[in-house]
C-alpha cells in the first residue's frame, strides 16, 4: 500500500461532508461549491501520507480519489488512491533536473544516490543532453524576459547538477530532484558554512550556508528538451561572492563530507537524517536570517523528540551536548525565547537576525551530528531521546545504575561520551 492515512486523523467526517457537497457527473466531471474544492483537497493532502512520495505525488492522487465516485467513505477513499498511485507508479516517465550549484567550483564532482534520484556533478558539457539542455534553458529565459528571471546576475557559467529521475510529472520531478540534492548539499552546509557571527554593515541579506542551488532550475527529458515550460528559482541575494578555498581545504572538506555520508547511509533512522540534512541545507541557505533561525529551530524540533515535546525538553536535550550542559541550557532558552517573540508577532530587533541565526546553528549543530553519526550504537531514535534524558554528572549517573538495562546501557555510552 502506498497510500495510508496518517495517524490520529478520522476521515469519515470529511468525506461524508464531500459525499454531501460535490457531484461526479456522468462522463466523469466534479461540480463543487464555489471555493470548497481547494479546502477538501488540502485537508486530505495533510490526513493521508506516502513515505518517499512528493507533495506533487500526493495532491495528484487525492485529487483524483476526490472523485472517483460519488458516496466515499475512508476505505473506498484508501482504496481509490492506491489503486491511482500503483497506475501511477507503474506509468513515471524518466526526467533531468537541471539546478546550477552556486560556490561549489572545484569541490563537488563524481556522483550520487539519494534514495531514486542519481545526482551528476562532473556532467560532460560537450554532451548532447547538455548541449540542448543550455540552449533550451537560454531560450526560455529570453522568452520570460532574462531580468525577472536572473535578476541581473550572471549564472551561465555556474557548475551544472543534473539529478535523473522517474517521476509522474515536471512538478513531481522536481521536487524529488530537490530534496535529494538538498540532502546532499545539507551535508556541505554542516561541514563548511561562514563562520564569523557579524559582517559588515548591509552584509546582513547573506545566507549562512556557501554552496547555494542557483535561480533558473528547469526539467528535461531524457534527449534535453524541456519537459515543461514552468522553471523554479529562489530569492537571490545580490553581490553574492563566492568563497576562496585552498586544495588543502577542499581536501579537508571532501573527506568529512564523504566519511558523514557513509555514517548517514548506516543509521538505524536514516530516512530521518537524510530529511534532517536536507532541511539544514534549505534553513542556512535563505537570504532572509529570520526565516533561517527559525527554520534551524523547526530542524531542532524534527531532531529532538517526537511531535508534541517541549521546548524546554528540546532545549536541554541539544544542551546535553557541550561541555557546560548548563550554561548552554540558558542559550537555548534564549533561543526558544526569541523564538517565541518572532512567532507571536512581538518586536524583536531586525538587526538581531544574523546574530540569531548563527547562534541557533551553533546551538544545534552537535546534537545534529550526533543524530547523523549515531557515535553511541543506539538502536532507535528514541533510544537517542532517552540517552539525551541522562543526567550529565557523575553522581546522579550512579544513583541511576539499579534500574532498567537498556538504561544501564545508555549511562555507559554517557560516561564514555563525557570522558
């Protein structure tokens, strides 16, 4: 089954009030209520789920079980769209995501494997799919008008990354495309991103992370043509400048990122680590640091415990990882606090933004690495939770060894990761 509804949600309720609202017409057309259609259809995006599936994946089979037939009820609905996704599965067209990758000269080349997508690096561009790849690229810019699209910078002489995949559409496409190139560029930001706290004055539109996919993202098929006239780009910060690294830094770099990869590729959890370095990539990647600190706190969330934990839980627990466990608790809370200031509309200073944005990176970074490289031999995510629960001093470790094993064993991998 591809299709399942997620957890803690009934859909009978809705569905009933869908039966009640729209009409499957004969021939197969829906008449909905004006404004009702787009409300069903989120909800029953949000209430079903389809591990390794996109978002374009999911809304084009709801869309289509919506009205399958006219009185549904949740296992008809179920069915219906697993029945639609199995057609679909078997159906996916192969397809080429196109992204340039922006600072990423002489430090990325060879390829790789996310989950279905292979990412290419070292694309020959003398190739043939290259070749009308870039010309069907230039056209489509001249044709959008070249401002609106690359907003006066250059990028045609950026390194290319082509991600190959099989998928139902140009949307589908890209979004798997995307979240694997963003995994493995999330292993870059954790490795090498600027690390001064404070720039320049008007410096502050700046992402954090230096390998950045570049405005002008486009789907092709397998011979270069585009497979559709929609593009995607991000907001781009003017006078980017890319960083100077020695061959001894790229060196360096090389060898963490490859040896974190082969770590990640080993967990117990690894479907969670790869969405946790892709969501490092996409926070520290934004121009706007407001939304970078708070996509660095939603990154602390999805690590550190499940979905309804605290945030004084989630701030201890990725305090647990410095030496002073206790001064970094009080950073935390004045991360959280800021946090709490930002979401509920209060004033915050714009000027802090920067400031935040590194110190919530700072603030999550070990606890990252230790959920990417499992140091421990911990079993499962919440086996890592419970570890992160264990008192940090000595004393209280001891008063603690008469109970459970499995807790005796993780106060042992405490005292070796304190010693």
């Amino acid at each position: 089954m591809v299709i399942k509804k997620r957890d803690g949600f009934d859909l009978g309720p809705i569905l009933k009030q869908l039966t009640e609202t729209r009409t499957v017409n004969q021939g197969g057309s829906v008449s909905y209520p004006i404004g009702t259609r787009e409300k069903f259809e989120s909800y029953f995006i949000t209430a079903t789920q389809a591990e390794g599936k996109s978002a374009a994946f999911v809304g084009y089979v709801v869309k289509r079980a919506m009205s399958a037939e006219q009185v549904l009820d949740e296992k008809k609905f179920i069915g219906h769209a697993n029945r639609i996704a199995n057609r679909l599965e078997s159906n996916r067209k192969p397809m080429k995501v196109v992204f340039p990758v922006w600072g990423s000269k002489g430090l990325m080349g060879d390829s790789r494997q996310w989950g279905g997508v292979r990412i290419s690096f070292d694309v020959d561009i003398k190739s043939r799919f290259l070749r009308r790849a870039q010309r069907e690229r230039l056209e489509q810019i001249e044709r959008r008008g070249r401002g609106t699209v690359l907003q006066g910078d250059d990028f045609s002489n950026l390194p290319l990354a082509v991600c190959s995949v099989k998928a139902i559409n140009a949307f589908d496409a890209f979004e798997l495309a995307e979240s694997a190139i963003s995994t493995e560029l999330g292993l870059y930001s954790l490795i090498f991103s600027r690390r001064r706290n404070l720039l320049l004055s008007g410096s502050s539109e700046r992402p954090i992370s230096t390998i950045l996919l570049a405005p002008h993202m486009t789907v092709h098929d397998p011979t270069g043509k585009l497979f559709s006239d929609v593009f995607w780009f991000n907001p781009w910060p003017n006078g980017q400048r890319a960083v100077s690294r020695t061959q001894d830094d790229v060196k360096k770099i090389q060898e963490s990122v490859a040896t974190l990869r082969k770590q990640v590729r080993k967990l117990p959890w690894r479907s969670m680590a790869e969405l946790a370095l892709a969501r490092h990539y996409e926070a520290f990647s934004q121009k706007d640091l407001e939304a970078s600190f708070l996509d660095g706190w939603r990154l602390l969330e999805a690590i550190g415990g499940g979905a309804r934990e605290k945030s004084e839980t989630l701030v201890r627990r990725a305090a647990w990882f410095f030496e002073e466990p206790l001064e970094w608790t009080q950073y935390g809370l004045h991360l959280m606090h800021r946090r709490n200031l930002i979401s509920h509309g209060r004033p915050v200073r714009a000027d802090d933004n920067e400031g935040l944005a590194f110190q919530m990176k700072e603030f999550l970074t070990p606890m990252l690495l230790a959920v990417l490289t499992n140091p421990y031999g911990l079993k499962s995510i919440e086996e890592f939770w419970d570890f992160c629960d264990l008192p940090t001093d000595q004393g209280n470790r001891n008063k603690k060894r008469h109970i459970l094993n499995r807790q005796l064993h993780l106060l042992q991998c405490a005292a070796k990761f304190r010693r």
